[in-house]
C-alpha cells in the first residue's frame, strides 16, 4: 500500500512585544504610510531578550501536538527551519527534541531562509513516503530582530519575530500532493546575511547584519514565484479554480498580490498575516498555515497552496489536500 502523509495538527507563537512603524520612524527616517504603501506592513513582533528561536519553537510545536491529539514521545523526526539557531551547534531541533523530553527521534536542522518551511516540508513528506518516519514535526522559528541594522530604513522595516509548527502523520490517502523546491546560488549577493564569527576584512563592517537589494529581490521573487505556480500546477494536472486558499510566504503585499493574480485569484482566498507580523522568514508560512486552520477559514479537504522565496536565492511550493 502506498503511504501518504497529512497534516494532522498546526502551531504558531508570536512575542509578547509589538513595535509599530511609528516606534521605528521615530529612529530612522521613514513613516507609518511609507511603510505600508510599499510593504503592507504595519507591525512585527519583537522577541524578549530571554526568549531564543528554541524556547518559541518549544510553543508552536505544543499547540501542534495538542491539535494532533498525540503524545510527543510519538515523534520519530523533528526539522527545525530557521536562520538563527540558539547555537552553531547542537542543532535547535535536538535542543527542540530535549525541551519535548523525546527520547527516541531524529532532529536536525535546516538553513534556506525564508523558503525553510517549504525546504523542511518537502524532506518530511519524503520520509514518510519512504517509510523512515511516520509522525514528522516540522518547525520554523526566527528571531529577525537581531539580524536587522536598526538603522536601515531598507531592512529594518521589514522582520519580526516567531514561530510556526506542523505535525505531520502517515496516511492511506493523499494530504501532500506535491512538494517542489529550488535553489540558485547565482544571486547570492542580493540578500545575505555575513557570519561575525568569520567575518573578514572586506565584510567585517556589515557582519552579523541583513544586507538586501530590495528592487532587485522583489523582481526575482515576483518572476520566481509565478513560474512555480505553473509548474506545481502542471505537475498535479490541476487547474488554478481548483485551489482553495493560497498560504504565501509573507514578505510584501505587492509579491503576494501578483501570485494571486497569476491564481486568479480574490484576495479573500489568500492567508495574509503580513500586517501585524511582518516578514518572519521560515516561521511565516506555517504561521500563516495555523491561522488560517484555526481561525475556521481552511477546511478539511480543501485544496492549499503554500509557497516561499528566500535568500540563496531559494524556492519552494507545497501543494496539500488539508
């Protein structure tokens, strides 16, 4: 028999503080309107100094397992997608996987920014497929605040903290009908990030800082983005009027409005959380999933599209029969 896996249960955690645009003007040369003509964004979350992508991640993974109705000790592997690990090493899903008091399961982590949910679904549907994991945990989790310059205006704006969490479970019937994922090396210069820790002479200055071309990125993500709508498309024999909802990664109202477009699609079939929670890189489709699943919107068998660009350049889609 052929197995399948299904999402069984979501998650999400979002810090206590809020910073407005307001609060951010008040330090750099911006505006609450320049902001949200140009990004949608009106608010982020900002983590307290004691919380760690770790102990947000232990949050939004709880809500999943109790939404799934299991017990942690079920879980045979944990992937944590994040861009700002706790610590170089162990990995924040064995730091994950302590905090659970699982014994017996496989973590590890993976790094394609803020395609990592994508990237980290794909892997998890494929361990089940093949039979090396039955009850998956797929986690994003970021703490953004701390990678920004918050004195530029270009990037400062954009990031706020979370985390998201689903817990995926074999099945007899299809759930994911389709992961595709894609990486690009070529333009590693438009978005990045430097290590402090090896910094060298030429990047010491901007080490340990977001760095982003942001006309140039969002050419690339709207382009991108389009033609994997096409191509997941093409590869379930679907057409666009069969998707229910759209579960876009949340970076700027102008990109999730084209890939609307290209689904012709209303805006009232899209999950948009972007307003009050800014860019969360990994944590932002699977905290966008969450709210969708458990504010009513998204029901049961109906058909969700989840996608994500991110630096690498990095692409991804998921096709799932929720």
């Amino acid at each position: 028999m052929k197995r399948f896996s299904k999402i069984i249960g979501t998650g999400g955690y979002l810090p206590e503080t809020v910073r407005t645009n307001e609060e951010i003007s008040q330090h750099v040369d911006t505006s609450d309107s320049w902001i949200y003509e140009r990004t949608g964004i009106r608010s982020r979350h900002i983590a307290a100094e004691n919380e760690t992508s770790t102990s947000m991640a232990e949050i939004a993974a709880r809500q999943a397992i109790d939404a799934a109705q299991i017990e942690a000790g079920e879980i045979d592997l944990i992937i944590v997608a994040t861009g700002t690990p706790d610590r170089v090493y162990p990995s924040t899903a064995c730091l994950l996987q302590q905090r659970l008091d699982i014994q017996n399961c496989v973590s590890f982590d993976i790094q394609a920014a803020c395609s990592g949910a994508i990237f980290a679904l794909s892997i998890a549907d494929q361990y089940i497929k093949n039979g090396a994991a039955d009850k998956v945990l797929v986690v994003g989790s970021e703490i953004c605040s701390r990678l920004v310059d918050w004195s530029d205006r270009g990037t400062c704006i954009l990031f706020g903290d979370g985390a998201g969490a689903i817990l995926l479970d074999s099945a007899d019937e299809e759930g994911i009908l389709s992961t595709h994922i894609h990486s690009d090396g070529e333009y590693e210069d438009l978005l990045y990030c430097p290590n402090p820790q090896v910094a060298t002479e030429e990047n010491k200055d901007e080490a340990g800082f977001i760095n982003m071309r942001g006309n140039e990125v969002f050419k690339m993500a709207v382009n991108t983005l389009g033609r994997i709508v096409d191509e997941t498309l093409a590869a379930n024999g679907m057409e666009k009027t069969e998707i229910d909802w759209l579960v876009p990664h949340q970076a700027n109202t102008r990109i999730i409005a084209a890939t609307a477009r290209k689904l012709k699609m209303s805006m009232d079939q899209v999950i948009v959380t972007l307003e009050n929670q800014g860019n969360t890189s990994s944590a932002s489709v699977l905290l966008a999933l969450n709210e969708g699943v458990r504010d009513g919107r998204i029901q049961r068998g109906q058909v969700v599209l989840l996608e994500a660009f991110g630096a690498g350049f990095t692409w991804g889609s998921a096709l799932i029969k929720y």
